[in-house]
C-alpha cells in the first residue's frame, strides 16, 4: 500500500458483530456520541471533488463516440460503478457496443481520468476535511473512506489523508452498486464495527439508500439538493464537528 493507516488503529478497534439483528434507534442521531464508534465517507463529493475530473474524461469519450455530455448527465452518473456509468453512457447516445469494445472504451476513458487525478495535491481537499478527521481521530472515532472506483488509492495518497484511515474501500473491493450497502458494510467490517455504531456522510441519494439498507444513520453533504432519508443535511464537512453531532436530530 502507498497510503498508511493510523499507528493505534488496532487499539481502536472494536469487535465485528456478525450476524446480529439490528434494533432500531429510538434517541435521537447523537444523543449519546459513543454510539457512534465510526464515521464512513463517501469519497466523491465529501472528501474531494473529482467530479470534475470524471466529468471531464467522460465528455472526452462520449465526444469521441459523436455526442456531447451535459452536466446533467453527469449527476445521473452519479455514484455509480464505471461499467454500468459506461452503459448509461452508451445508452444516452443511442450507442451500441461488444463486451470487448466496452472494456477498451472503460480502459480509455480510464486513462484519460487516471492523467488527471495524478495531479491532485492536498490543495484539493474539499473544506474542513483535514479538522474534521483531526477532530475524529482525537476522539477516538474510525475513519473509512468508500469510493465504487479503483482510482481511490491514487487520490488517497495524492491528497495525503491516508494517515487517518482505518479502512478504505474502493473498486476491488465491491461486486455489487449502491444502493446495494455491501460497500458500506465491507468498511464496517474492515474496522470491526457494527453498523448501527457507523455514521456514513454521503452526497448521491443511492448512497443514503445503501447507507440506510446497511442500517447505518447517515448524513447527506450537499447545499443544493435535498436527500431524501438523510438522517440530516450539511452543506460540507466544514459545517460539522463533534459538539454539532451531539445536536443532530
């Protein structure tokens, strides 16, 4: 691995219990922060902002195919694992292809999104990640980071929070889309954490889905769209720390 974990990251740990019927939570979402052993982020969105990469390699391809790429499209693609963005892709510009020609259309696209994210520096981290992982780490808390892309790893060592990682869970690691919560469930696992003790912050609705499939609470980071089932709404993790948690309804 190019990315380290905490140095106390065992000591943190708390058991994994499998198979356990989840009981539902009546108090409110922070009324007791120890109940809150771990907080899971989603990658795109809340930690960084790649969209914009992604957005700039798929209107790259989906030119070279004869059709432009709207933003719109784009949140459509949102969250989404790279084969099944491919497909939507495809779809929208009433394109066909073979199984063959998907993976060298995936491998280029790739390529081109690969280029750009290596260029990433810590500059890129989106607004009060770096205080809220401190403040996280401090108390105690895990961290995981979630990402359906295989590139995580080079964003991770690029914006250099690997330090603070107690799990990260990418591409490789998945066979199934949210709002599927096995990713979710996988970084739990990883730390050794019950869901109903994980805190999932995530900016796509099929993200809260899984969140909430995988009966873990969940906060939906976004100013400009309301996520249904969130357990709360915030603009950015800059607007969020240990004291406002408590508060959380």
């Amino acid at each position: 691995m190019d990315w380290n974990f905490t140095n106390d990251d065992n000591a943190r740990k708390r058991v994994f219990q499998t198979g356990k019927k989840l009981e539902p939570l009546k108090k409110s979402i922070m009324s007791n922060l120890k109940e809150i052993q771990a907080c899971i982020f989603d990658l795109d969105g809340v930690i960084v902002d790649t969209a914009q990469y992604h957005f700039e390699a798929w209107k790259r391809l989906a030119h070279e195919l004869g059709f432009d790429l709207t933003p719109e499209h784009v949140e459509k693609l949102k969250g989404i694992g790279r084969m099944e963005t491919l497909d939507m892709l495809l779809d929208m510009g009433n394109q066909t292809a073979t199984k063959r020609e998907k993976k060298q259309l995936a491998e280029i696209k790739n390529g081109w999104y690969r280029d750009l994210i290596s260029k990433m520096q810590p500059k890129d981290l989106l607004p009060g990640v770096m205080d809220f992982f401190e403040e996280l780490t401090e108390a105690h808390i895990l961290i995981a980071i979630v990402s359906a892309s295989k590139n995580a790893p080079t964003i991770i060592r690029q914006v250099k929070v690997g330090r603070y990682l107690d799990a990260l869970i990418d591409g490789s690691k998945i066979t199934k889309s949210k709002p599927d919560p096995e990713i979710f469930l996988k970084a739990a696992e990883e730390m050794g954490i019950a869901p109903e003790h994980c805190l999932v912050f995530e900016d796509a609705q099929s993200g809260i889905e899984a969140a909430k499939n995988g009966g873990m609470r969940a906060i939906g980071v976004d100013s400009q769209k309301v996520l249904q089932n969130a357990d709360r709404l915030i603009p950015g993790l800059y607007d969020i720390d240990l004291e406002k948690l408590k508060t959380l309804e």
